[in-house]
C-alpha cells in the first residue's frame, strides 16, 4: 500500500506542477493587468496543437517545446494589442468577457485545422520508458514533468525576484500607474506580461501533450482547475499558484484513486473551504 | 411606458399567430427563443441589474430541467413542470448565492463558475441522472382537454409562461427593489452606507435569476423531451451571457432580443458552414470591443430611443 501511495503521490505532483506552470501565467496576468483571462486554456490547447505539429514537423521534442510556446506568446501578444488594449478604460468585466469570446474562437480554430478527434502526442524517446522509484512504477516522462515544472519554478522565482524586468513587473503588480509615473513603458509592459503569460500556457500544454494527448476541449477542461489553483493560491500570487497547484494536485489524483465516484467533486470542495476561511486565497492580498 | 406595453402586446399577438402561417420549423425556433428569452431576462436580472456577472447561471437551467424529468416522469402536472423546477432553482440558488455573493468582481465569477461545473461533473457521473447520456423521453405535463404535444397547443402554452414571466421581470425590475438593486450596481459602498442590507438583496436577486432559470430549464427539458449533463455545462451559462451581452444589458427586452438574435443567426450559420463556434466567438469579441451597449444600446445611440 505505502508503494501504492507512493506512486499516487507522484502522480499528484506532475499534475500539480503541469498546473502550477498553467496557473502561474493566469495569476501573473491578473496581477499585472487585472485580468481573469478565461482563454488561458486555450492557449494551453494551442500549445499542445503546436507542439504536436512541430514534433511531426522537426521530428524532436525539444524544439518543439522551444518553438511552441514562442508562437502562443505571439498569439498572445497580438491578442493583447489588439483587442484588450482598447478596453482598459472600460469596467474590468468587459475584460472578462472578452477572453471568454476568444474561448470559442481558438476552440473552433483548432477544430478546423487540426480536426475534433484525439490526437496522441509521442513523448521523447529519451523519457519514453518507465521508472521505478523506491519500488514505485512510473512513466518516466512524468519524473520530467516534476523536475522541469520545479525547475521552471525556481527559475521564475529568480526571474521575478532577483531581475530588473522581475522588480518592474512586481511595481506594475503592486500599482501599474505609478510604475508608468516613474518612466516605465508600462503599455510594453503590459504586452510583454501578457505574452509571456500566454507562452507559459503554451509551455504547459506541450509539456501536457504526451500525458494528456491533444483535443479541442482540453483548454476549457483545464481552465476550470486552474481558476480553482489560483482561487486557492490566492490571485496574482506566485506562491500562492505553486501552493494552490500542489494542493489541488494531489487533492484530485488522490480523489480518483480512493473516492472514484466523489473525485471529480473534491476539488471544489476544497476550494469552497478556502474561500469560507479566506476569501482572499491562501496568500492572496486583502479583498477590497 | 403605455406605448412599450402596447408594442409588448404586438409583439405577443404577433408571436401567437405566427404558428397559423409558419411551418413547423420556424415555430420551433421561435419557441426556443421564448425559452432562452427566460434564461437570457433571468441572467440579466442579476447582472444588468443588480451588476453581479454569473458565469454559472447554467447550474439553475440544469437543475430546472433534470428536477423536470425525475417529476414529470412521476406525476405529469403542471406541479412537476413549473412549481417543482422553479423552487428547486430557487433553493439552490440560496444555497450558491450565499456562498458565492460574499465575493464580488471575478471572485464571483469564478466561483459560480465552479458551482455549475460541480453540477455538471456530478450529473455527468452517477447514474441516477443517466449520467454521460442524460435522461430521454421526458414526458410533456397532461394538461385537462389540451395536447401539450401538439406544436400549436405547446406553442400557446410557452407563449402564456413567456408574457407571465416576462411581466413579472418587468415589475421586478420597476420596483423599489430593482431600484435598490440598480443602486447596488452603481455604488455597493454607499447602499451599505445609508442602511440597505446589500447581502439580503444581492441574494434575493441571485434566487429570483435561479428561480426563473429552473423554469427556463424546465421547459427546455419539456421542448427536446431530454435533457443531458450539458445543460449544466460552462457554454450554457457562456450562450446566456452572450445573448445578454448582444442584446444589450441592463434592458429585459434587451436579453430577448439577444437570444432571438444568438438563436437565428445560429440556425442561419449551421445551415452553410459548420464553423459556427468561431463566428459566434467573432461575433460576440467585436460586440464586447464595438458595441459595449449591445443591439438595444445602438439602436437608443441611433434613433434616440430612450430608456
């Protein structure tokens, strides 16, 4: 049993890591430019159909997940110039809902181009096998997964904290005015976040492809979870989307395994719990 | 406001007699306005109104219409077709309201949101409710001396609920309660200040959008004979939200118009392309970018027509 569990507990943490990189974006967004981006799932989607056509393409993995999220922060970027620039001056709802419209547009998109069906993605044959860890059997890929998402963490942990572009986007998080007062080209700044955002999307959904395979719905199946993640976590908290995914990750990988008919219920209800005790997330700022 | 119940009473007669010169099909489709018409008035309650955007709305229209099929199945009245749904809605919208109206903005957003894929995800799962499938053959109510299978005696029948539920939305939203409620959206701080209970109404409000949605999702259930886990699903909130948006919020009339709007240009789309998710996704970007105040709003810029 002790390996068994084991095994789920590892299960749980690929997940959570594979959400922490998708909830990281969203909550970075929000924080940034007060959006809830509703089509950051899709851009999960885009990126694992990106992915799946450059590993066709290039035949490696690697590249794709170099090139792949590049071309979703582009999407991303334009996206941001052209539609939710003019709106800043609007109520944030309409923000919102705006995203929302771009939810059916890419879903729609990627139906014609890349067709409804399930489309498996290889993972690279480097990690192709399985792993035994301390008498635990699992796919190697996603021992991956675990070590690339806690990498990726520290690494924007160190980007945010430690950078000049980290100090201008924590200024722009705090008080985006102020920070534009003080000589920043806050509206660069704003695309820049707001790429950027989407390309770890992207990231994630090429990471996602080999475990999760391909499928138009899949950026709505995933944006539910996430929104929960940064509920959890806290809004335009970094530590709280790294907490908040390991959370919910091991909260649903644990839900199927041993409340199969509850499974799908247990992670609202752990959010429902949060937000009785703390409706502001676990390290979220104050509600106003 | 005479001259908006004279033109209201038109349009109803209009719609009455429409199944006299129309084919089937037509009919249908103006049935399916009526009902999404509830759905759409009854979302823009809450968020025209009182300024609370739900993007869980669909848990109430799913309710309504399992809460339906379980009833009717049982007893075929009116008790299981309307009452039934309706205050199984409502109850729940309590229950969600009280949680959900403790956050406000995109807090409340997403937490409706997660309310209704918690639905979805159960009805989606146990057999009960017929899981992946939903339930099929939902029996229309018996009612004394009329056919409710008969397209043109339920054409009268949704058409009768539509007026009743319409005027009643409309009283709503003229009382001092809607007036308290469109206060709410102006300014929540300065209701709370000078002595309105703003949770009390915002709940009364998110409960009446539940009940009239459970209603809606009755007889959308009574329309199709079935019902399926989608009706819960996220998009059902999203189509709701999209009608009211292209309709114009903040107007009654607006919502229906919107839903007439979604609804023909849908069956008008699918008849000549299949992408029809990606031009209503356009559709309703360059609405949210182009024409914040939605068919009503442009038309008020345009003729001076007035509120």
């Amino acid at each position: 049993m002790p390996v068994d569990l084991f095994a789920q507990a590892l299960n749980g943490l690929a997940y959570g890591v594979l959400l922490f990189l998708l909830s990281v974006g969203l909550t970075l967004i929000f924080g940034m430019l007060d959006v809830v981006n509703l089509a950051h799932g899709s851009f999960y989607m885009l990126g694992a159909y990106a992915g799946l056509s450059l590993i066709a393409g290039t035949g490696n993995f690697w590249l794709a997940l170099l090139l792949a999220p590049l071309a979703v922060g582009l999407v991303g970027a334009l996206v941001e110039v052209t539609c939710l620039r003019p709106l800043y001056r609007r109520p944030p709802l309409d923000q919102v809902l705006l995203t929302f419209g771009f939810i059916y547009l890419f879903e729609d998109l990627v139906k014609w181009i890349w067709g409804g069906r399930i489309r498996s993605i290889p993972p690279p044959d480097l990690f192709s096998g399985s792993v035994s860890v301390w008498g635990a059997i699992i796919p190697s890929y996603r021992l991956f997964v675990i070590v690339f998402g806690l990498v990726m963490a520290v690494l924007l942990w160190l980007l945010i904290e430690r950078t000049r572009l980290g100090a201008i986007i924590r200024a722009g998080v705090f008080d985006a005015e102020m920070t534009g007062g003080l000589g920043i080209n806050i509206r660069r700044v704003f695309t820049a976040v707001f790429a950027f955002g989407a390309a770890l999307g992207g990231l994630s959904g090429v990471i996602a492809g080999p475990i999760q395979s391909a499928y138009p719905s899949m950026g709505v199946a995933i944006l539910i979870p996430a929104l929960i993640v940064v509920v959890v976590g806290g809004l335009g908290s970094l530590k709280g989307s790294l907490v908040g995914s390991l959370v919910i990750g091991q909260a649903e990988t644990f839900g199927k395994a041993w409340l199969p008919d509850a499974a799908m219920l247990i992670i609202y209800v752990v959010m429902a719990t949060v937000m009785l005790v703390r409706p502001q997330g676990l390290f979220g700022r104050p509600l106003k | 406001m005479t001259a908006r119940l004279i033109g209201f009473a038109a349009l109803v007669v209009l719609a009455a007699l429409f199944p006299l010169v129309a084919g089937n099909y037509p009919v249908k489709l103006l049935q399916e306005i009526l009902i999404w018409g509830i759905f759409a008035m009854s979302l823009d309650v809450l968020m025209g109104y009182a300024g609370m955007v739900s993007f869980g709305h669909s848990a109430f229209f799913g309710i309504g219409g399992y809460v339906a099929a379980l009833a009717l199945a049982e007893n075929p009245g009116l008790v299981s077709a309307l009452v039934l749904p309706a205050l199984a809605a409502g109850l729940a919208a309590l229950v969600i309201g009280f949680f959900s109206i403790r956050v406000s903005g995109v807090y409340f957003i997403m937490l409706t949101l997660a309310f209704s894929q918690m639905f979805y995800a159960y009805a989606f799962q146990v057999s009960w409710l017929g899981a992946e499938d939903g339930i099929v053959g939902i029996p229309r109510p018996a009612l004394p001396g009329v056919d409710l299978a008969n397209i043109r005696s339920f054409h009268g029948y949704l058409l009768g609920l539509f007026v009743v539920v319409a005027l009643g939305l409309w009283r709503v939203v003229r009382s001092p309660f809607g007036h308290v409620l469109r206060g709410i959206h102006e300014n929540e701080a300065r209701m709370e200040a000078v002595g309105y209970a703003v949770d009390r109404y915002k709940l009364l409000a998110f409960a009446i959008a539940g009940v009239f949605a459970g209603l809606a999702g009755s007889l959308y259930a009574q329309f199709n004979g079935s019902i399926t886990p989608d009706a819960f699903f996220w998009t059902t909130s999203g189509e709701a939200l999209l009608m009211v948006i292209i309709g114009g919020t903040g107007t009654l009339g607006g919502a229906v118009l919107g839903a007439a709007a979604f609804i023909l240009l849908q069956s008008l789309v699918s008849t000549y392309t299949e992408r029809w998710m990606l031009i209503l996704g356009v559709t309703f970007i360059l609405f949210v970018l182009f024409v914040p105040g939605g068919i009503v709003g442009a038309l008020r810029g345009r003729v001076g027509l007035r509120a």
